[in-house]
C-alpha cells in the first residue's frame, strides 16, 4: 500500500507544480494594468486557460506515473498502464477567472483578486492530478478503490468527514455530490487502494471524530461538520 511518507511526496510534487504555475500567474499580473476590470476579464480568462492547460497536464502526468508505481507495489493482477484523463472545459476555466475579477469592480482591490485567482489556480491544476486518479481507478481490471486521504492536523471538517469513510469510492460519480468537490488550498489527496489494502492513514480516528460529532449534531453533513469545526478547532 502507498505509505504516508509516499503519499507525502506526491503531495508535495504536485504542490512543487501548482508553485511553479502560481509563480508565472504572479509575474504576469504585476505587469498587468488593472484600470480597466473589463480588459483584465479577458486578458485573464486567455492567460488561465492556457496555464492551467500547461500545468494541469504536467500535474496530470505525475499522477499517472505515481499511480502505475503504486499498482506495480501493490502487485495488482493484469496487465494496465495509466493514461490521461480530458482537459479541463476552458469555459470552467473562464468563468473560475470572471469570479476571481470581481474585487476590481468598485474598490480595486488588486492584491485580493489576485490572491482569488492564485487559490483558483491551485485547485484546478491539481483537479488535473486528481481527475487522473479518478479515471484509472474506474477503469482499472483490479478494480481498486480510492479514499481522500488528509493533509494532516489542519485539514478541514468537511474534508475530514469525507475521509472517514475510508477507501469506499469507485469512482469520481460514485463518490457523488459533495464527495467530489475540493476547495481552494486543499491538499488532500484522492490515492488507490487495492485489496487487501489499508488506507495510509488513521481512518478509526476520523470517525471517532465524526461518529462524537454526529450524536451531538444529528444525520445532517453540513450541522457535521459545523460541530466538528467546533469540536476540533479546524476550518
């Protein structure tokens, strides 16, 4: 099974890439006249589909090779290399750069619209790390299954409630709903785990954690992890 320590370093070699698509998003933005809110709508909506494109598939990339590396460990039966999922739509892209604008409308608040477009940066280059994991685990013969696994002691309610479940998802669309949406900074990581395998991390005391939560709060997630924020101290 992929240890912690190997669970650690891919996190952090995706960080290393999500690093270097922030650097350039910064470069560009300190030569960027922000005068115009409109203007800079459109500059960034081209200037972000092509970055996250670039670093998304290099994020993409590096899931695929740590995936097959993790399989050949696990000495999972058959024969299957990983491959690469889709792009992001640019239109998901375009409108994450809408979003991120808005603080220049009325005050100008430039270094907190780049601050929205950075974190939106992060999370749609590593969803290309993630969307990779997502596919070969459906379409792996193994047929192994995934758990979000947690960044450590500052990882979120939500994102702790969602990995005490453990390694139960087949699938990006079996996770549903929620399950599949990741927040800006969040470096949780969806990882493989096959038969026979454990989780690379403590999955009995997230749901004691979730399990006290929830007698307190009832069935209802979000009161969850409301209680859980309160309980724990975390975001």
């Amino acid at each position: 099974m992929a240890t912690p320590a190997e669970v650690a370093a891919y996190r952090s070699s995706q960080q290393d890439v999500v690093a270097l698509a922030r650097r350039e998003l910064a470069a560009w933005w300190a030569m960027l006249d922000v005068s115009d809110p409109r203007a800079v709508v459109a500059a960034l909506e081209a200037f972000l589909v092509e970055l996250v494109a670039a670093y998304g598939d290099l994020a993409m990339t590096v899931a695929a090779d740590w995936y097959d590396q993790q399989r050949e460990q696990a000495q999972a039966p058959g024969a299957f290399r990983a491959t690469l999922p889709e792009a992001l739509p640019d239109e998901q892209v375009r409108a994450v750069a809408r979003w991120a604008v808005g603080p220049l409308f009325g005050a100008t608040d430039s270094a907190k619209a780049l601050g929205l477009a950075s974190g939106a940066v992060q999370r749609l280059v590593q969803q290309g790390g993630r969307n990779t994991l997502y596919r070969n685990v459906r379409r792996d013969p193994s047929e192994p299954r995934w758990a979000r696994v947690p960044q450590g002691a500052d990882t979120c309610a939500w994102c702790r409630m969602l990995a005490s479940r453990g390694a139960v998802y087949l699938s990006r669309e079996s996770a549903g709903g929620d399950d599949n949406h990741w927040h800006n900074e969040c470096d949780c990581q969806p990882v493989p785990v096959w038969r026979g395998q454990r989780e690379p991390y403590d999955v009995d005391a997230l749901l004691q954690q979730y399990n006290a939560a929830r007698s307190k709060a009832g069935g209802d997630p979000k009161a969850i992890t409301a209680q859980m924020r309160e309980d724990l101290g975390v975001n």
